[in-house]
C-alpha cells in the first residue's frame, strides 16, 4: 500500500511531503486546484511516460518519489525475477530533468522505466475517467472474467501451447516456401550437381595437374639432361669408374701408411652415395615420358577444372567440392520435402489441439463464473438506484487470440423493455461509472491489489447514488487501500481520512498544496462542498450529519 508521497517541482507544487494510511482515504478541493497533478506525479514515477513540461518553471529537474509497505502481497518472486534486492518497503523515485534526462531508482538503485512500471501495476490500480473507455475494450473484458475464475494458471499454460502452435506454424511456413523454392529450381540444380559429380573431382587436383603439365611440356629436355647426366656418372670414363680407381689407389698406399685409410673409407662412401643416385637418375631416365597424347589429356583435365571454377566463382577444387555437397543437399531436401512437410504438418495439427484443448480448459472456466458475476454486478447496480438494470456478459467462441478462443462483451440496459447492448452503446456517463465501480468492487474481490485510486468515478451521479458509491468504495477499503478523488459530499464522507487540494499564491506564483483535514475542518470543507463558499448554519448542520459527527 502507498505510504508516504514526496513531490518536488512538479507542475505548480514546489514541494510536497503526503503519508497516506490503509482504509478509505478521499481527496477533495475546487476544479483546478490541482488535484489530477498529484494522479500525474504518481503515474510518473510508476513509470508513465516523462513530459518535460511537468517541470515548474524555473526549475532544472523535478522528483517524484513513492513509499510502498509492500510486505504482504508475496512479490519477492518479482525482485528475484528481476535480479532486485527485495524489502518489505519499496521506494520508487523518479527523477526528470529539463535536458531532457530521466533516471530511475527502486530502493535507491538505478532501475529501467519499464521495472517501475512492471512493479506499479503490481502495486496500484488507478481509475481515471478516461478509464471508462476501457469498457469497449473486449481485452479488457476478458480480463475481470479471468480475474474473477482466477484464471492465472490457465491462461498462462494456454499462452505456452498458443506459442508453440505459432512456431511449428512458422516453421511449417518456412519450409513449405523454401521447398517450394528449391522446386521451382530443381533441373537447374539437379544439372549443376550433375555436372559436377561426373567430373570425379579430387580434393587438391589442380595442383597436381599443374606439375604435370610442367613436367610433360619439357619432357626433352628432361630426359636429355637424365641421358647426360647417367653418362656422366656411368660411362666408362664417368665419375663412378673414376672413383673407383681413386678407391683403388688409396687401397694400395694405405697398406704402407694407415692415415690413408680413412680417406679411403670416405671416398669409397661418395662412391656409393653417388651409385645410388645414379640409379635414380637412370630408373628417371627409364620412366621419362614424352608422349604427346598424355600432354593432352592433362591439358583438358585441367581445362575442365578450370572451367568449373570460374563458373561457380570459386579458387579450387575444395570450393567446387562444397559447392557439390551443397547441391546435392539440397537436391535431398527437395527430394524428402514433401515428408518433412507432412511430418510439420503433423505437428502443426498436434499443436493446434494441445492450444484448443488449453484455450477450452479457459473458456468453461469462464463460463462457470459468468452467472455469478452478472447477478452480482447486477445486485450492485441496484444499490446504485438502477433496480430495473440488466447486466449480462456475452460470450462467443472465435479464432486464436493472445486470451484465448473467446469474444467477450458486456452487454447493459437499463430498463426491462430494451434488451441488453454492449455497455459502450446504450449506456450513460453515469451509468457507465456506476458499472466501472462495480466491476472494481469485483476486481478487489478477486485480486490482492495493494492500492485502488479513483479519479473521479462518481461523475455524473449525485445525492442517494453518490452515497452509495462512498459506501462501496467504502467497503473496497477494509481489504484494500483505497483513495478517490471526488467532487461530491456524499462520497467524501464516507472516507475514514480527506484531503484538501487548494491553491495559494506565494511571491507571484499559483503554488497547489495539500493538506490532511482534521475534523473542524473536514465539516467546514464537507459544509462548501455541499453550499458553496458561504457556510450556512443548515450545511454544517447536514456536514456534521453525512460526517457521523454530533454538534
């Protein structure tokens, strides 16, 4: 519940220090005293969106800062969801500057805009006239029915299965236009894939092709150098036999002189080392190949890899190689498209009955609570001075919705002889307040709302009615904190506190002020609601009797 209101330069309040208790609390004064500035204030730091304009002038920045005893409506879940150190009293603050720069606190710790507004319809529910509006609204009709069967647990497990029904419906959709796609070109990737298949394409070819047209175009040259060169190792004078007879020699001299010997050792090693080469060079020789139809075939190998790659705009056989795997994919895909779309298809339909069964689970529980709550709001109305009112809640089934499978209206009349119409339609601005009021009282019922704010809800009603209204309002309060914003007498009275909003002109400025009355002063502000600025003897009279107070 609201515990304490601190405003600084906002609009015409310089300064503003406001505690509020539990129970029935009215806020009262002249139009245009002020009144919607403090409904504004708080809507600021609940997170509504920030107008530069609300800063007085003269000033660089405002503050709107809220005190909350949040400590029995279980919302630790909210701050641990929201990774928020939680304490049983919340302090938001706003704070607006003339930059144009906004900041946020819960308990003194930066916060986004959006977790103050997350946690403030948590924590208040404010009524305004506008609110009225709602009334055409079918969400929010289907709102007080859900409220009203505690519906919670329903309507979040049919919003799971309404979730995955628009998945596996996005996935179908996804796959049906890709395949359909594919398909349209199917000969053309299908010849591609051809193509490159029946090339036999080898990771790193073009390399080896490289070298051997290389070596096939100076096939001559190579085998005369390797001729040459084995002349000059194996021929009879060549340097084979020339080491021999060094080996030979040293051999001989080495038996009168050992020192010899070791030369000798390492020239009979060279002799070897250059035998085997040689033998190299001769199998080399042996194996050359100047065949000129070989030269061909490599050369339109290569061409034809070639080819490929500037077609498909690629460096190498790697990316042909990739590029055929990912034809051939898809050439799959296409092939196994029509099963996979049957099989999403399958599961399209599985979805779909998993959400209509969830969205059924929600709509009898609705219709369960129908009955009640049309006798109910329609007992209310009659405590309202509208006995002969009809209030009746029509339900129809519809396609898929965020809320379910149901269209829901409320329809009114306020006679016996017309039949009920949607709400909206028919019915008056007082009517239509009288209606918003019961279905808050409802709404109270159902939901642990901490704090209950109406602006002005008794609009267009007076006298019996007007008091009526304080008394529902009145009743509301002994489990939620209630504060109504009123111009009637006969609403105010029934509040256990009243507020005075007023004007005051301090060193040229319009400043509004508030101000808590005590019981003088509540009779004497009762007594000018009622009469107007000159208190009659008879007004304070009948204040002191709609106040329970004895002269």
């Amino acid at each position: 519940m609201l515990r304490h209101l601190h405003i600084e330069n906002y609009v015409l309040i310089d300064k503003l220090d406001l505690d509020f208790a539990e129970g029935f609390s009215a806020v009262t004064g002249q139009t245009g005293a002020g009144k919607s500035i403090l409904l504004g204030a708080l809507g600021l730091v609940l997170g509504n969106r920030a107008d530069l304009k609300s800063i007085s002038e003269d000033k660089d920045r405002c503050i709107i800062e809220a005190e909350f005893d949040i400590s029995d409506y279980g919302l630790e879940h909210f701050f641990e969801e929201n990774d928020l150190e939680y304490s049983d009293y919340c302090i938001l603050r706003r704070e607006l500057y003339r930059s144009g720069k906004s900041r946020n606190f819960l308990n003194d710790s930066p916060a986004a805009a959006s977790i103050l507004r997350a946690l403030g319809e948590r924590l208040i529910d404010i009524h305004s006239q506008h609110n009225n509006l709602l009334l055409k609204d079918s969400g929010f009709q289907t709102s007080i029915l859900d409220s009203a069967a505690q519906n919670a647990g329903l309507l979040n497990e049919y919003r799971i299965r309404l979730k995955e029904l628009q998945q596996k419906r996005k996935e179908l959709d996804s796959a049906t236009e890709s395949i359909q796609s594919a398909k349209a070109d199917y000969d053309y990737i299908s010849h591609q894939y051809r193509q490159l298949e029946s090339a036999n394409l080898k990771e790193g070819e073009e390399k080896q092709l490289e070298e051997d047209m290389k070596r096939l175009e100076h096939a001559s040259d190579i085998e005369t150098s390797l001729a040459e060169s084995n002349e000059y190792l194996n021929g009879d004078n060549g340097i084979i036999s020339m080491l021999k007879a060094v080996v030979n020699r040293l051999s001989h001299i080495s038996s009168f002189d050992q020192s010899f010997k070791e030369i000798e050792q390492r020239v009979e090693s060279c002799r070897i080392e250059i035998k085997d080469i040689a033998e190299e060079i001769s199998s080399a020789l042996d194996a050359s190949d100047t065949d000129p139809e070989k030269l061909q075939k490599v050369q339109d190998r290569f061409d034809l890899l070639y080819d490929l790659m500037q077609k498909h705009k690629v460096n190498d056989t790697s990316g042909l190689l990739q590029l055929q795997a990912e034809y051939k994919k898809r050439l799959e895909q296409i092939e196994t498209g029509d099963e996979k779309i049957g099989q999403l298809a399958k599961e399209v339909s599985a979805a779909e009955e998993a959400a209509m069964q969830a969205a059924e689970k929600l709509s009898a529980s609705r219709r369960k609570v129908i009955p009640h709550l049309e006798q109910s709001i329609c007992s209310m109305l009659e405590a309202l001075g509208m006995p002969n009112a009809r209030f009746a809640i029509d339900m129809r089934t519809c396609g898929f919705t965020p809320s379910g499978i149901d269209d829901i209206n409320f329809l009114f009349s306020s006679n016996r002889q017309n039949a009920p119409r949607a709400v909206s339609q028919i019915a008056s601005g007082g009517e239509i307040s009288r209606i918003m009021l019961c279905i808050k009282a409802q709404m109270a019922r159902f939901e642990h709302m901490p704090t209950m704010i109406f602006d002005e809800i008794d609009t267009g009603v007076s006298g019996e009615v007007a008091a009526r209204m304080g008394k529902i309002m009145k009743d509301i309060s002994a489990n939620t904190q209630v504060i109504c914003i009123t111009h009637l007498p006969q609403v105010a009275c029934k509040a256990a506190r009243q507020y005075k909003v007023y004007k005051t002109e301090e060193c040229g400025n319009d400043l509004t002020r508030v101000k808590l009355l005590d019981k003088k002063e509540r009779i004497t502000e009762i007594a000018q609601m009622l009469s107007g600025e000159n208190l009659s003897e008879a007004a304070i009279k009948n204040a002191q009797d709609l106040l329970g107070i004895n002269s």
